[in-house]
C-alpha cells in the first residue's frame, strides 16, 4: 500500500510557503522559499519526506501545470513588428554569447556537455519576472511589452532547442527536427478541429452551460489537452515539457473570448496548477538537491558564481539592443536583469542533463543554486530601474522625450 506521509507533508510546505513570505515580509519569490523548505525537510536535513511515488506523480503533474501556464503567458499580440525583431535579434545575440561561454567553461572542464549549458543560460523565466512586472505596474507600458516579449521568445526557443537536442529517445538532430515538425503539424491539426468546435454555436451553448457546475468543462479540456499533447510529445520522441508547453500556448491562441463568455477560465487554470499540482515539483526539487556538495565541495560552490555571471551576461548584455524603444537608459538596464532571472529551465534542464548523463549532480546543484540567486537578486534590483507605481512622478515629456513602441 503507498504511503501518502511524504506527500503530505509536501502539502503543509506548499500551504505554509506564502504564508512565510507574507508574514515576514521576505521579498523574494514564493518558489525561492518552496524549494528551500523542500531542501529542508528532504532527506540531506531533517528526513522528514522523500521522493516517493506519490510526490514524484504529484511533482511530474506539477511540472506540467507549470509549462502549461507558462504557455498560456505567451502574448502573440505583442511579437509582431519591430518589437519581435529587436527582441528576436537580441535572443539569437544571448544564444550566441551562451555558445561562447558554454565552450568556454567545456574547455576549462567546468561542464560536460557547452550547448546544454548555453540553452540553460539562454533562458527567460516569464512566469517569474511576470508577475513582477504586474505588480509593478510595468505590463500596461511600452517597455514593459518589449520586456515581456522578449522573455516570451527566452522561454520558447529554450524549451524547443532542449526537446530537440536532449531528448532522451533522440536519434540525431535531422530526425528529431524531422518529427519536431510533424509533431507540431499534429498539433496545428487539433487546434483547427478545436476552433472548428468553438464555431459550432451548440457545442458553444454546452460548453458555456457547463463551465461553472461541477463539470467544469474547460478545465477538463485544458488538462485532457496538456495531457495527450505531453504524452504525443513522448510519443515523436520529443520531451513531454514541450507538449505542455504547446498545450498552453494552443489554449492561448484559440481561446480569445472576446465575448467575456468565460472570464474565469485562465483563473480556474492557475488555482489549480499554482494551488495544488505546481509546488509539488518545486518543493521536490528542492528534497532532490544534493546541498552537501556545496559545502563538502568547494569546487561546487565555486560555480555558482561563475554560472551566476554567466547568466547575468548572456541574457542582460543583448538588452542594449532595447535602448531605441526605452524612454529611459536605465529601463535597459533593468531589462537586463529581469532577462537574468531564471529558475524553472536551470531545474527542468538540469535534471535531464543529470538523467542523460551530461550534467554532473554538482553542476546541477550549482545551476539551481545560481537560478535561485538570480530570482531573489535580479528583480530586486530591476523594478526600481524600470520605474513603476513605487518610483514616483514620472518626467514630462521636456525632461525626458518619450520613444513610442512601434509595431509597424
């Protein structure tokens, strides 16, 4: 019979987690505190759980939830015109400097395998500097939009490069970009039958009749897409996160409601990824870090800030590019840093490297320990950069002439 002890108390951390945050007044983000705890009643502290059947089913759902959210973030509207080409520009200049580095570390025998790394460095953590950005009041403003943007195209192209170069199953490049294609064939065929559905007006009928009863309609179509894109993914020999991943992004694509026929639904999503599945991945993370290597290994700790520069150059560096559609020099900079802020691709990444063998255990803890640092340091220092509710007066347009966003 299985024992539920372990997942249990990884429920009491994730409900317990917020609560930490909001009665201390600790300015980091939640999953920074999630994957501590999860460090601290794991096996390497206190022993309390370990990872289980059960919390490795609830933390591989978790994961899901999280690239589906994250998919559902993407805002299509928002890569078009010069804002998809300066952002587009300033990811392949990140990907180049993350090759450099990547082979740089490899010749200095830091890493096994450069470009894993330079995907990993490559990345953008959107559902983190996300919700930084709204509740800095920064998602409503020009810049704001070229920020989100250009973190939009940090996930994406990561997640892709990772399923198509580090695939468990993969056979050679060709072949994996080869069903990489036919995959997401399959699945611009299933959004069409989905929108053919969403233009019959009875099926329509039902599933608003249905949305807010027990059925919950959308929320089971949204999990029965996550799942059957995640395990189609499986199937073409890709990895499941990009199905997910797809999942959303489907979702995001298709579901406009513009009708505010069910306003509700992206909410309904979050509550029950964030509120239930999304902190069993992050607090298990944090049950699997082997932390002693970092103290046992100096070695180990001499790389998290190596891999910490790393990522505050890769990613902050091509934000210059932005400076034609900042109203301000230091918007840039502020961009830099959110772009450095990067946590879920450094732990999704890490572990298959660690799993195919091409990331050492000790490398792996300094990535995430690296991924850690740059979610409580970065976002601390760039909302204030990018000017927000909390700075103040904004200048007159005599003091500091503005530079619209253009889309054409």
């Amino acid at each position: 019979m299985l024992s539920l002890t372990s997942a249990a108390v990884v429920a009491a951390v994730a409900l317990l987690a917020p609560l930490a945050v909001r009665l201390t007044g600790l300015r980091v983000p939640e999953i920074v505190v999630q994957i501590l705890l999860g460090i601290l009643i794991g096996p390497q502290v206190l022993g309390w759980a370990h990872a289980d059947a059960p919390v490795e089913v609830l933390a591989v759902i978790g994961l899901a939830f999280l690239l589906l959210l994250a998919g559902l973030e993407i805002d299509f509207d928002r890569l078009r015109g010069r804002v998809l080409g300066l952002t587009s520009a300033a990811f392949a200049v990140s990907f180049a400097l993350a090759v450099v580095i990547g082979f740089v570390l490899g010749a200095a025998g830091l890493v096994r395998s450069p470009l894993l790394i330079a995907v990993i460095l490559s990345a953008t953590g959107l559902g983190i500097i996300l919700p930084i950005l709204k509740d800095s009041g920064q998602t409503e403003t020009a810049f704001g939009q070229v920020v989100v943007a250009g973190a939009s195209i940090a996930e994406v192209v990561p997640i892709v490069l990772l399923s198509v170069l580090f695939s468990g199953d993969a056979s050679g490049v060709v072949s994996q970009v080869a069903l990489l294609v036919a995959f997401l064939g399959l699945v611009a065929a299933v959004g069409l039958l989905i929108l053919g559905f969403e233009r019959s007006s009875r099926i329509s009928s039902a599933l608003v009749a249905l949305q807010d009863t027990t059925a919950e309609i959308r929320i089971r179509g949204a999990l029965a897409l996550l799942m059957v894109f995640a395990a189609l993914s499986t199937a073409f020999g890709l990895e499941a996160i990009l199905g997910a991943f797809l999942a959303g992004a489907t979702l995001k694509l298709l579901d406009r409601d513009r009708a505010m026929t069910h306003s509700t639904f992206h909410g309904k999503l979050q509550a029950v990824g964030f509120g239930a599945f999304v902190p069993f991945f992050f607090v298990s993370t944090g049950m699997s870090l082997d932390v002693r290597s970092l103290v046992d290994d100096p070695a180990t700790l001499v790389r998290v800030p190596i891999f910490l520069g790393a990522l505050l150059l890769v990613r902050a560096l091509p934000a210059a590019l932005y400076t034609p559609l900042a109203q301000r020099r230091r918007q840039v900079l502020g961009a830099g840093l959110l772009q450095a802020t990067s946590l879920s691709i450094p732990v999704v990444a890490g572990a298959i490297g660690v799993q195919l063998g091409v990331i050492a255990p000790g490398n792996y803890v300094a990535l995430v320990a690296a991924g850690l640092l740059s979610v409580v340091l970065f976002p601390l220092l760039a909302v204030p950069l990018l000017g927000g509710t909390d700075e103040g007066p904004q200048p007159t347009d005599a003091e500091d002439p503005p530079r619209p966003v253009e889309d054409r």
